[in-house]
C-alpha cells in the first residue's frame, strides 16, 4: 500500500494568498485544484457552482446615530456636567455581524477640538453607550460620532453643555477718598481672578460705577482682562442690573438662558443689618447718592429665579460684606439669630450653599500689610506732605522689615 498524499488548496485573492480550510475566500478571483488523483468537490446545496461570482459585501457603515437621551430616555438638547445621557447607533447601510460589530467606534469633539475616542466604549462591539461629561470641563458644546473607520458629521448628534458662569460682584467705598480704600473692593476682585479664575471662560464682573472715577473704573477693567482675557466687564447702577445679570447673564434682559447656570458668586461690599427690621443687607453703595437702589436683601433676592442655579445646593455665594450672616442689627448679641441673617434667607430662596461674616469683615491688608504700605509711601513719597512723607521715612528708617518692600512689589505686580 503506497504512502497517502494529503492535497492542498491555494487561495489567490487580490494579493493575498492563503490556505483555505473548509470554505473559499470571497475575494478569490481565481481558484485551481491540483490533484495527483482523484478529486471530489461537493455541494452543500445546489451541488457546486462553476463561473459564478458570489456579491461582494459593502463595506460596513453607520448611517445615523441619535442622543443625547436622559435617564428617562428622552432626547435633550441640553447636556449638564456630572449626568449620564445615553447615544445610539441605529442605522447602518447593511445588517453587521457580531464580529463586525467589534470594529464600531465612538468619538467626542468638544467646541472645535480634536475628535477623541470615547475610552472604555470603542472596540467592544457597543451599538448603545453611557457618557457624562466631567465638572472640569468648561466647553459649551458637544459632537458624538459613531463609525467604524472614519468619522464624519453627517453621521453624528450635537449638544449643547451647561455653561457655568461665575459672577463678581463689586460694589464702591464712598466715604472713603483714600485710594486703598477706594479701590478695595476691585482689588480683591481682581485677585479672585488671578487666583482662581484666570482660565475660566465663563466669568461676569458687575462692576457699580457711582463713586469711581473714569480712571479707576478702567483701571479696575484692564487687570480683570489682564488675568483674563474672556471675562466680560459689566457696568451696572441698581441692584435690578445686577438681578438681570444673576438671572439671563445680561443686564439688560431677564430673559432666562436655558445653556447657562451660575456656579458661584462673589460680593465684595460693604453690608450692615437694618435697625428695627433686623433685615440684612448687602450695600454695594453704601453711604452713595443711589445707595437705597444698589442694596441687595432678601426681598431683591427673591426676584432671582431659582433655576438659574444649579442643583442640591451646589452652587455657592460667598459674601464678603460685614454682618450678611447675622440676623440682629445690634453690635452686642448673646445670640446671632443666624437663621434670620441674609445669608440663611438666600440660602433657603435659591437652594444655594452661601459663606458670609457674622460680623464685620475686614480689609485691611487688601494691599499688603500696613508696614507694606508705609514703606511703598515712604520710598514714592506719597503722603499728603513733605512733613508727612518725612514722618513715614523716619518712621521706616527703624522698622526691621528688609524685606517688605521687594515682597510687596511682587505682589502688587501679580495684581
């Protein structure tokens, strides 16, 4: 009995050659079999077809993708950081298989960004994914994109994303002519966006004018564009100004924008509580021709809407006015009656999270120390007299602060 001979079949596919076990590529434009022997070929079906070209399959595409769907799974055109919103691949140009269906991807484009892939949901065969946008986030809007090699917009949904706004609200010294008095207020503002909100796309700056000069009021303007060059300078004279801007982001409207939220606010005033009333107060004004128009208490609080704020109390107020956090008008209390203070009533109003003073806060070191600013008068000569500069000089002649002065220009320059 002679030796078996096992017989091979080649494959010729465009370029590619290969074994074939069992079945036949597709793409074969040309089979031949070579047998030293016998062969025998057949049909499952219909026997064995000779000449006869199987269709080729499409290339596999995505045709439409739907979203964003909330938890309730219905479609929204507004999407809120922190919140899961389903997408969907509901169309393609043909039915896929599973292994197929391996190779879909998905994308995100945030504003004009790069197109990313989703991690966690490409490659795995998803035609249903979750996804939330993360609280760090500041863009305004959102593409999803679902394909298997390429993606394009035409086969993809857009949202937008809550813009979180931040809002500083700075009132004037009036009483006060000296200039770090003056521009107390401002300045703090201004650190508060060096500090923290320097990148922040979404920041409003109220700024009352009454009591400024043109020459502060710009002043106060360019450093907050200095820091950060998107925030938006808002000139106001009433406290309506600055309800319309809480409410729509504009001073002119209170038209509600349903893409905006507000995420924190900052007042830097003055603030007292009235006598008799025992109301709080917030005096952007305070001591101004226009002071009674330019004060914030509880009844204009109520006439911001509540739905400009965002959810569980995670929108904050921090008010830097004296006494916004006490609810009796007298100097000496045995007790604070906290849960009448402004800052209670626009906690409980809005659904917010509000940080204010029991009693007076204070200022004093918004430029510098005092031994800051003696030597920074001392050296500019900028007392009301030479008597008066001479007094300063002597007076920083015998502090032992060698280094106050280098500090205090570093500083100043940050401002």
């Amino acid at each position: 009995m002679g030796t078996e001979q096992k017989g091979r079949i080649q494959i010729f596919a465009k370029n590619i050659r290969g074994n074939a076990n069992g079945g036949i590529l597709e793409e074969s434009k040309f089979t031949k079999n070579v047998a030293g022997g016998r062969q025998v070929q057949n049909g499952a079906g219909g026997g064995v077809n000779h000449n006869i070209n199987q269709p080729k399959k499409e290339t596999l595409k995505v045709l439409k993708v739907e979203g964003p769907f909330d938890e309730n799974n219905k479609k929204v055109k507004i999407v809120e950081k922190n919140k899961w919103y389903s997408y969907k691949a509901t169309k393609f140009n043909r039915e896929p298989s599973l292994p197929e269906l391996q190779n879909l991807r998905w994308g995100i484009k945030y504003d004009d960004e790069k197109i990313k892939d989703i991690p966690g949901v490409s490659g795995k065969g998803y035609k249903e994914i979750a996804h939330k946008v993360l609280d760090k986030n500041n863009s305004a809007k959102l593409r999803v994109y679902a394909f298997f090699k390429i993606p394009i917009d035409d086969v993809s949904v857009t949202a937008d994303l809550i813009k979180e706004e931040v809002i500083i609200i700075i009132g004037t010294e009036q009483h006060s002519t000296n200039i770090a008095n003056k521009l107390m207020f401002g300045g703090e503002a201004v650190r508060k966006v060096r500090t923290k909100y320097a990148h922040h796309p979404f920041l409003k700056v109220a700024l009352f004018t009454d009591g400024y000069s043109k020459a502060q009021i710009s002043a106060i303007t360019n450093a907050v564009l200095l820091h950060n060059k998107k925030a938006t300078v808002i000139k106001v004279a009433s406290i309506s100004d600055v309800v319309n801007i809480i409410n729509s982001g504009n001073r002119d409207s209170a038209a509600i924008d349903k893409t905006r939220k507000v995420k924190e606010i900052y007042a830097y005033s003055h603030g007292y509580v009235r006598e008799g009333s025992n109301e709080g107060v917030i005096a952007f004004g305070y001591e101004g021709k226009n002071a009674t128009t330019q004060e914030l208490d509880h009844k204009s609080f109520s006439q911001i809407n509540a739905e400009v704020f965002l959810d569980k109390n995670t929108t904050t107020f921090y008010s830097y006015a004296c006494r916004t956090g006490i609810g009796v008008s007298s100097e000496t209390a045995t007790s604070p009656k906290k849960d009448n203070s402004l800052a209670q009533k626009m906690a409980n109003k809005g659904k917010i999270t509000v940080y204010a003073f029991m009693r007076r806060s204070l200022y004093e070191d918004a430029w510098g120390t005092q031994t800051h600013r003696d030597t920074y008068a001392s050296d500019n000569d900028a007392g009301d007299s030479g008597w008066e500069n001479f007094k300063t000089d002597m007076k920083d002649a015998f502090k032992t602060d060698p280094k106050d002065m280098s500090d205090f220009n570093k500083y100043r320059k940050k401002e």
